[in-house]
C-alpha cells in the first residue's frame, strides 16, 4: 500500500521511519517532507494546506492512506474534503475531522467542551474587544501570573504569561482590539494560572477505542534553566519520570475517558492523536491545552519507544478496529535534543551547509528544518535537528545524545546543554 505523510518537521520524519518498518508500506511519500525523509521515502513540494494538490498527489500515486503531521491542514478540514469527494472519500485519513480539530483551532471550544464533560482545567472567561472592560474586571479577579491564549491557531506564539495586572491588560486590549496575533486573536481566553510540573500525554484513538502512547515533557524555552523566549521546543524525555503509574491510571480517568466520550456524546467521529497537555499538581492532573496532532519534538522520543507497527496502529484507526491492535512500549527511556538556527526563535539566516550527522552511530537523527541545495544538505528553518538517544537511564540517553551532537556542524548552531535538567 502507498502512504502519504503530511508535513515537513521532525514529528514528520519520526512518523517516517517509523512507517517504513512496516511490511504493509510499497511507497511512502511526504509532502513537503525534508531532506531526511528524501532518503527514506518520495518528498513532494506542495503546502499540505492546499487541498487540490494533495488529491493531484493522491489520485497520481495511488495513495490508500494519508497520515496528516501539522494541526493547519486539520483545523483546515483536509479530512472533510476527503469524505466531501468522490474520488478520495474511501481513502482513510489519520487526523479529526474540522470539528474535532476545533479541540486545537478554538481555544474557547476546548475550554468549553472540558467543562462540558468534567475535564478538569483552569477556571476561565473568554473575551472580544466588545466586552474588553469584562475582560480587565475578570483579571482582577486571578492571582498573577496571568495566562492570556489567543482563541485561534498563532504559530504557537499566541499564549502570553504576566506578571503584571497592568501589562495583562494593555496585551488583552492590544490582542483583541489592535489583533496582535492577528485574527487568531480576535476571542481571548483568559484562565486561572495552573501550578505544576507540565508534561504531555498522546493518545490514538479511533472514535471508540484509543491507546495511550508513552508519556513525554518538553522544553520551551530557548535558554538554559528555562529562561528567554518561547521556541516549538528545544528537546524532550519520555517516559517522564514523575509520572507514575498512579498518577497516569488517575490521567485516564479523569482526562482521557471524559474526553473520549465527551467527543461521542457530542457526535464527533475523532479519529486520529489526542494531544493532552497537562499539569501535575501534586498527584492531580489538570488539562492545559488539547491538541489534534502528535506534538513535535515530543514524536522524536515517543515513537522510538513504540515496538508495534504504526501502519497496523493506524488501519486499526481507519477501521475503528484499534482494540484489536497489539501495542507495546519499550522499557527504555528515550531523550532528544534539538539543533537549532543561531538567532531562533527570532530573525536567523537559512541555507547554512550540515556536516557529520550521517556519522552519527548511537543516536537517530531527524530532520526538521533541512532541505536539499546543490547536492547538499542545508538549514531550512529555525529548528534544524532533532537528536534521539535511547537508554536505560535519562543520563545514559542525554550523554549519548550530546556525543552524537559533537560530531554535527553547521554555522551558528544553538542548543540546549541542560535538557532533562529538573529531573535528573
């Protein structure tokens, strides 16, 4: 069978060569893809959002699944336009349909389907520049910080944390009234701080049954000790290792069953990853955030640790037979390290030439921000590489990572020297 990927990250090249493995895979294609997966499967250079060239590809190369990596072409309604035509309705789709990818698209629709079902999350209001002074009398109400998200999607800028009741509510009126994140943030949801240690637990599920995949914590922000500006994430761990079995039996019950079947009671056909960002508050989950896709760098540590085929994972979503799907994890722990553009995640220069990944020998590397010039491998974003490193203990990971990172070159490169740092 012929699959395509969507996307062009790391989450992309990890769900690669994971699929590659399987001997239920003739070709795999990826679109944009990067230039690690130009080694392992076809890239195609269209944007996954333009919904024309994707049934071209389709149609073209007698695709039979399409696996979708970014949220975009999701919250877009990809999914919809496959079952709206034709020529492309029997084709499975890995990915929610546009109303259950409303849980990521619409921060107002998540927090308000939590408290539908008894999710637990922050307590919150949503605001437009027509009820601003609303808005300014309900941060009043909160202990600093302040948590302001913009409803829609923001490139993962649209979340601002303050300590100031003054600043929270000049960046509330420049978010709705003067759009500082554009129309995302036309409706701003502003909650209750949550306190914790933050981790991030997957799952796949094909409307009825789901699989909880290992569990994972990333790190945001750019400078060591988790200082500076946010990034999409400069490194993660899995499993993470305060989150035991008790605290994750106490995930399933309270999160993930809720949510699950809030989604039926609701009449959404969700088929595709659940991303559960949570707080751990001494032993008590509470919910940060959903999102309808795997998380990247997060993919890069979890997949690694999956012993099953994802191609059978995934016919099991199509056909709403994952119950009957084997799955195991390995008992390892798995670390990745992201390499990233000197000046990310502000102004950075593109096309710098990468030497020695491919003599790295005791770590997976993923491509994220590479592309192909002139028969070289070059930078192509903010963040470059993922390495993955798998041991018996996070240190054993972590050092074999930074070895592997040592032998990897390209000018200005940034990273961080202290992932895993709090839980080691």
């Amino acid at each position: 069978m012929n699959v395509l990927i969507l996307g062009s990250g790391g989450r992309e090249h990890a769900f690669a060569l994971k699929l590659i493995e399987s001997n239920k895979i003739n070709q795999l294609f990826v679109a944009p893809g990067n230039a690690g997966t130009d080694k392992i499967a076809k890239n195609i250079n269209i944007n996954p959002t333009n919904f024309t060239a994707v049934k071209k590809i389709v149609l073209e190369n007698d695709i039979k699944m399409v696996v979708v990596g970014p949220e975009a072409p999701l919250v877009d309604g990809v999914h919809d336009f496959f079952l709206a035509d034709n020529q492309l309705k029997n084709i499975p789709v890995i990915g929610p349909k546009k109303d259950g990818a409303l849980l990521e698209g619409s921060k107002d629709f998540s927090k308000q389907f939590m408290q539908k079902h008894g999710v637990p999350t922050a307590r919150y209001q949503s605001f437009t520049k027509d009820n601003l002074t609303d808005g300014f009398a309900f941060l009043e109400t909160l202990e600093p910080p302040f948590v302001l998200k913009a409803d829609g999607l923001a490139a993962g800028k649209g979340v601002l944390i303050l300590d100031s009741l003054s600043e929270a509510k000049t960046e509330l009126e420049e978010m709705v009234s003067n759009q500082k994140f554009g129309e995302a943030s036309s409706t701003v949801v502003i909650e209750e701080f949550l306190k914790g240690i933050e981790l991030s637990v997957f799952v796949l599920t094909d409307g009825i049954n789901y699989k909880i995949l290992p569990s994972a914590k990333d790190y945001k922000r750019i400078g060591e000790g988790d200082t500076g500006l946010n990034t999409g994430g400069m490194g993660a761990i899995s499993p993470v290792p305060f989150a035991d079995k008790a605290f994750l039996d106490k995930v399933e019950e309270l999160v993930v069953k809720p949510t699950i079947a809030g989604l039926q009671k609701d009449g959404i056909d969700y088929r595709g990853f659940i991303f559960i960002g949570l707080m751990n508050d001494n032993g008590n989950p509470s919910v940060v955030e959903y999102n309808v896709r795997m998380g990247d760098p997060e993919t890069e540590v979890v997949l690694p640790r999956i012993e099953s085929d994802l191609f059978d994972l995934f016919e099991g979503v199509a056909h709403q037979t994952l119950d009957q799907k084997s799955f195991s994890v390995i008992d390892k722990t798995a670390t990745t390290v992201m390499l990233v553009s000197g000046g990310y995640p502000e102004a950075y220069q593109k096309n710098k030439e990468i030497t020695g990944f491919d003599t790295v020998d005791e770590s997976i590397v993923f491509h994220a921000g590479t592309t192909i010039k002139d028969s070289k491998v070059v930078t192509n974003g903010g963040r470059v590489m993922a390495v993955t490193s798998l041991g018996d203990t996070i240190e054993e990971a972590l050092a074999k990572s930074y070895r592997s990172i040592n032998k990897i070159h390209f000018d200005k490169i940034n990273y961080r020297k202290d992932i895993g740092f709090d839980l080691v």
